[in-house]
C-alpha cells in the first residue's frame, strides 16, 4: 500500500542543523536486536571518529555482552548503507559525516541474540 499525497507539500524543514546543539548523526550495530533502532545523537563536527568509539559507544551499548568483545580493528562500518572506512583520528566532519547521517557498525563473530545457545 503506498501513501500519495493531496496536495504537494511546501513548508520549511524544521529539522535543520541550526535547531540543534550540534549536528545529529544516527548510529546502529547490527545484529544486536537489545537495540531496536539507532541511537540520534547531537555530536559536535569536531569529534575525533576514535573518540566516538571510545567515548561515546560505551555509554549507549556498554552494557551489552558482546561490547567488551569487540575487537574495534576487525569492525566493518557502513554510511547510507555502504561499506565505509572512518579515520579514527580525523573529526566526525574530516570523515565526511554531516547532520542526520547514518552510520552502522558489523562486529564479526559477535552477532547478539544470533550466537547464543540456550
């Protein structure tokens, strides 16, 4: 079934970078469904990539098993569902990264509620 609209419709976004602290960026793991969407975070353009891996993942999957588990050099990261390679030492801006991108991340071997046996 799809949606069509009446009418075309004409107003301004009202989700645009300047109503926000700071440029939002959307972060996924895949495979671990504890996590049922990516989290929305408004992170400055300047982070260095490697310390939204140290800094902030932890705070948001820490507390999942597999999370200790990772081994950061083996994970395969995506943007706008393509296979991407982020430089940890470059900001979140260098990597190319602006509001309401969509970044994910495959951590092989650990597959959440996939690899477990109960």
């Amino acid at each position: 079934m799809s949606v069509a609209a009446v009418k075309e419709y004409r107003f301004p976004p009202q989700d645009t970078v300047d109503k926000f602290p700071a440029p939002l960026l959307y972060i996924g793991w895949d495979d671990h469904l504890m996590f049922c969407a990516p989290f929305c975070l408004p992170l400055p353009p300047s982070m260095p990539f490697g310390a939204l891996i140290k800094d902030v993942l932890p705070g948001l999957y820490g507390y999942h098993p597999d999370f200790a588990k990772i081994d950061w050099a083996q994970v395969q990261w995506f943007k706008s569902g393509q296979p991407w390679q982020p430089d940890p030492a470059k900001s979140l801006a260098d990597n190319g990264l602006k509001h309401k991108d969509a970044i994910r991340f495959r951590t092989p071997g650990l597959t959440g509620i996939k690899g477990s046996h109960h």
